[in-house]
C-alpha cells in the first residue's frame, strides 16, 4: 500500500468516525437523555458533559484530518479542496471548544442559579433563557452544516478517489 493510499484509507476512516458520532449524539443519544431523565437542568448537564467530549474528539480528528490532507496537498495539488474543507470542519470544532460550549456551560450555570433566586435574568443576560436559545439554536445550526459539511467531504473523497493514487 503506497503512502498516499494509507493517506486516503485514513482520511475515510477519520471522516467516518466524526460523522458517526456527530448522527449519533445529534440524533439519539441527546434525544433520548431529554427524554429520559425529567429534570431538566439534569439532562442539560449531561448533554453539556456529552457534547464537551465530543469537542475534545473533533479538535484531536479535526487537526489530524488538515495533518493528512495538508501533507496530501504537498504530493497532490488535487486533494486542495478537501483540504479546504478540513479546515473549515477543523474551525467549526475549534469555534466550539473555545466559544459555544464554553458560552453555554456559562449561561446555563447563571440560568440554574438565577433560577433558585427567582430570577430571570442577570445585567449582562437580561433574559437568560433567550441568551440560552440564541447559543444552543447557534450550536444546532453550525452542526447541521458540519454535518453537511462531512458528508460533503466523504462524497467528494469517494467521488475523486482516483486522485489520491
């Protein structure tokens, strides 16, 4: 098996695994937390908890997919547009692990809190339930398009699979 082959072998397999996990998690098992567990602050932490591994996961396959593909790009100037979206898949991970996780960990901690004091809000968060929305719908929305963003990836990997010989 040539290097570029064993390139390419790991470029699906990486690819694969974080589009698995994103239908996984997005799909199933955060439905099925709130569906379960009926208190709600509960099933949030959980899901907290769940999505802050997952981040770990995408920034360490993230950066190791851009690795692959930039050293692919060294041999092949045809594997570019992979690359390109590697990177932006690599942004996206890294826009959660710094911001919107980080973001939301913060509002639903002052929500809880608030929440005991009867109160809706705080000066920098008004309304803390809408601030929690506006993040958590963020989050959703730049899922949805890295999961589109993946697929598009694999597709394109198979579609020119001849170029990475």
């Amino acid at each position: 098996m040539t290097i570029r082959r064993l390139i390419y072998a790991k470029f699906l397999v990486l690819t694969s695994l974080w589009w698995g996990w994103t239908v996984l998690v997005d799909f199933f098992i955060i439905p099925t937390v709130f569906k379960t567990i009926d208190i709600f602050f509960k099933a949030g932490d959980l899901g907290i908890a769940v999505f802050s591994k997952l981040n770990n996961l995408e920034v360490f396959v993230g950066s190791v997919l851009v690795a692959l593909l930039a050293y692919q790009v060294t041999k092949n100037k045809k594997a570019l547009p992979i690359l390109i979206m590697s990177i932006v898949a690599w942004f996206i991970a890294m826009t959660y692990f710094t911001f919107l996780t980080p973001k939301l960990i913060e509002i639903t901690e002052l929500w809880k809190t608030t929440d005991l004091m009867g109160l809706t809000g705080v000066a920098e968060y008004p309304d803390l339930q809408q601030a929690h929305q506006f993040y958590h719908r963020l989050y959703i929305g730049t899922d949805v398009f890295k999961l589109v963003l993946l697929t598009v990836m694999l597709a394109y990997g198979i579609w020119k699979e001849e170029e990475w010989r």
